[in-house]
C-alpha cells in the first residue's frame, strides 16, 4: 500500500518539507489553515496516509475517517466556532477537488461568508 506520495503538496506538508500553520496533529492526523480561507476559521484535516481522493476509501479506513469526523467538533471549540460550522469533501473533478490528497475542509465563524 502506497503511505505517501513524493509529489503530493499534501504529503509534502506532513513531511514538514512545505510549511503550515498546523492547528492539531497525532499518529494518523494533521489539520492545518487553508492558505485561503473561504471562512473565518477554516482547516483541513487530512490522514498522514497518502490517499488520493474520497473515491481511493473503503472499508479499511473507517477507522481513520471516524478519527478525522469525530475531531471536527473538538476542533471548531477550540478555534472558538461557537455557532456551527461547514464540513465538505470534495471528490474528483466533478466534485471540484484540487490538491489530490484526501482532507475535509472544516469551516466556521460568523455566517455572511456562507451562501446557500
Ligand atoms: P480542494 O478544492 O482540493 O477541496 O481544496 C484544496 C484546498 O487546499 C484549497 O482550499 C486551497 O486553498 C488549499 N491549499 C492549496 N495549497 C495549499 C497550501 O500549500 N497550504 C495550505 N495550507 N492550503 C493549501
Ligand atoms: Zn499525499
């Protein structure tokens, strides 16, 4: 099973070889600012294990995605989301993905920049 991919800009954060404002990181985990937020507060979370997109995940790694989804809340509390927050994944070109390493985008903070 492929762990990590040499030209992966995400890998490459988790590798330290590109820097990030890291906001948490354990064994499987690393969340980090978006570099342009689309909100007042607004990481990624990502698996330190190199996997592509949502459409690379099955069974075996419930286990890490339950671990990414249960941190959102904890997370958003600690960057003081005290109002609800946004989670997406974007999947592919037609889910409008662009950096091919999978992370859930956790957004929050005061609601005018949400639309729809
Ligand atoms: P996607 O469209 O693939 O779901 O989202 C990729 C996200 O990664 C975008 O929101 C973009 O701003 C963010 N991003 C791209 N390059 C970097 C980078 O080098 N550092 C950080 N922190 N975020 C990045
Ligand atoms: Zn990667």
């Amino acid at each position: 099973m492929t762990t990590t991919d040499p030209n992966c800009l995400f890998c490459k954060i988790v590798a330290g070889q590109i820097p990030s404002k890291k906001v948490y990181e354990d064994e499987q985990l690393l969340v980090f600012h978006d570099i342009h937020p689309w909100a007042p507060v607004h990481v990624l979370l990502i698996p330190k294990l190199h996997i592509a997109s949502m459409a690379e995940v099955g069974p075996e790694h419930a286990a890490l995605l339950g671990h990414m989804t249960a941190l959102v809340p904890r997370l958003m509390r600690e960057l003081g989301v005290t109002n609800g927050f946004r989670t997406v994944v974007n999947t592919g070109p037609d889910g409008g993905q662009e950096v091919y390493h999978l992370h859930m985008h956790a957004m929050g903070g005061p609601r005018p920049w949400l639309k729809g």
